[in-house]
C-alpha cells in the first residue's frame, strides 16, 4: 500500500512539474486553468468546500475565489492550533487588502474539526478570528473536509490563489508571512 501510495504521489508530483505550477507561481493564461485537475496537491484546484457558519449561513470555498485563501484546519480543543491563531490573526489583518500576483486580498477559510457548537463558537470568539468563513460539519475527525483533503494532523493549511489553485501547504507563523510576501504584486 505504502508503495502504490509513493508512485501515485511521485506521479501526481511529475504531473504538475510538467504542467509548469510546480514552480508555485502565478498562471500563464486563463486557458489553461479549466484543464488544471482538482486535487489537493501543488499546482491542483482545491476541492471545493461548502458548509456552515455558527450563523447557519452556507460558505463555498469557491465564493472567496478572486482572493489569496488559507483553507485552516483546526479546532477548539487543539491546543497548537489555538496557539498559531493569534500569529494568524494578525497576518489576515496586515494583508487582508493587500494585491497578490494573482488575487486581491487575503483571507480565512477556517474549517473546524470540533464537535461541540458551543466550544467552537467560543473559541471563534476568545481568539478573536474575524474573517467570515469560519464553518465546520461538527463532525470532529470524522468531518468530510478533512477526509477529502487528507488531514491527519491540525493545525493544517493550505494557501490557494485567486483560481483556486493550491500554491503552498503547511504554513505557520512567519512562513505564511513570507509566502505572502513572496506573492505579494
């Protein structure tokens, strides 16, 4: 299994080497974006996501598309996650207005892994994450959005650009400073 999961990864790595967004820059032409495959890999279209805010208003992934995206996964109860979000509040706050090479702004798409309604809204609260697409399934481990983007740990992300395109994963701290100053026009 190991094994057949390793020549899949390499291929879907060669693949979007190939493709030139492996170099995790911006994209030559809009032509080019309908034929990118959905996937959770550089260069891939995110997946798309849609699902609740503690309001019970409905958020698509792809309604932030024209902007820089963090898909972040966390939870209540995580305390390494609980501990990033006060760095990542401020880094949306300094670059929420800011013009990408290929998005305007910046923002949050904080998918929760809490199962608990009342723990994840105060959570939202306490930390003060003031970006509008906090949503979850409040289905903890089990939540479909973890599954489909395979995370096995939290805190987990992914930065996407404004098509949609995954540009870079696992950025905390001044990383996700520095890749979006890397992005920055």
């Amino acid at each position: 299994m190991k094994r057949i999961l390793f020549l899949l990864t390499l291929t879907l790595f060669l693949t979007s080497c190939k493709s030139g967004r492996g170099d995790q820059t911006g994209h030559e032409n809009q032509a080019d974006l309908k034929d990118v495959e959905i996937g959770i890999n550089l260069g891939q279209r995110a997946p798309e996501l849609v699902y609740e805010n503690p309001d019970g208003e409905t958020i698509a992934l792809s309604s932030l598309r024209g902007k820089m995206v963090l898909i972040d996964f966390w939870a209540a109860w995580c305390s390494p996650c609980r501990e990033e979000n006060p760095q990542l509040v401020k880094t949306y706050q300094k670059y929420k207005d800011k013009e990408f090479v290929n998005g305007t702004g910046f923002t949050v798409y904080g998918v929760s892994l809490d199962r608990n309604r009342e723990d994840w809204v105060n959570a939202i609260e306490k930390d003060q994450l003031e970006w509008e697409s906090n949503v979850s399934d409040l289905k903890g481990w089990r939540s479909v959005a973890a599954a489909q983007y395979q995370v096995m740990a939290i805190p987990t992300n992914f930065l996407i650009d404004g098509d949609g395109i995954i540009v870079a994963k696992s950025l905390k701290g001044q990383f996700l400073v520095d890749k979006l100053e890397e992005l920055r026009k």
